[in-house]
C-alpha cells in the first residue's frame, strides 16, 4: 500500500516537473525519489530543480560522478546537508534530472547511475 501511495505521488511530481520545467527533462526514478522526500528536503530539492530550469552554470556542483557503462558525466549536487540530486546534460545542453536521494539511499543512487 506504501509503494502504491509513493508511485501516485510520483505521476503527481512528474506532472508538476514537465508543467512548471520546461528546459529540464526528468527520470522516473528522479520523481520516485522526489516523492520520497520529506517536505522540508523536498522544498530544498525543488529551489535546485528550479536553478536548473534557469540557469544551470549557477548551481554549485559537489562533483562529478562517472558511469561505467556510458561516456555521460553525472553531477552531484547536495542540498539540505542530507539531500543527493544528479543531473546530466543532454546533447541539446538540457538537464536531465537522473535520481534524487539522500545521503542513505547514495550508495543505490551511485549504483543505479552505474548503470545507465
């Protein structure tokens, strides 16, 4: 019942993004983890999101994370000191928001981007 209610909120947050986003493009597993968050971290995570949409040279990147199986670089940013986002750009310059986490769910974030 949990995943049910978490999987509604995702379609809700994928709706918002694509309506309020225009120059951002977003994953599935971005939005899940979205869904995820509490409201505070969330609040935090939508002003990145929002910065991105803008202008994406002015958020501050924490580092670069490589995936194995692709030539894509991923970037990390951190908000609210627990909060992951990793975003690309695509071949038109645009963002693509790949996952959002926290710091406890790293290490399947990182996992995941391993595989794209």
């Amino acid at each position: 019942l949990e995943f049910r209610r978490v999987l509604f909120r995702s379609d809700r947050v994928s709706r918002r993004f694509k309506t309020l986003y225009k120059n951002i493009e977003t994953s599935q597993k971005c939005c899940l983890g979205f869904a995820e968050l509490d409201d505070d971290m969330a609040l935090k995570a939508e002003e990145i999101i929002h910065q991105l949409n803008d202008d994406s040279t002015i958020v501050p990147v924490k580092r670069k994370v490589f995936s194995k199986k692709s030539r894509n670089t991923i970037f990390e940013v951190v908000f609210a000191y627990r909060g992951r986002l990793y975003f690309s750009r695509t071949k038109n310059q645009r963002v693509k928001i790949v996952t959002i986490g926290t710091k406890n769910t790293q290490n399947k974030d990182l996992a995941y981007i391993d595989t794209l």
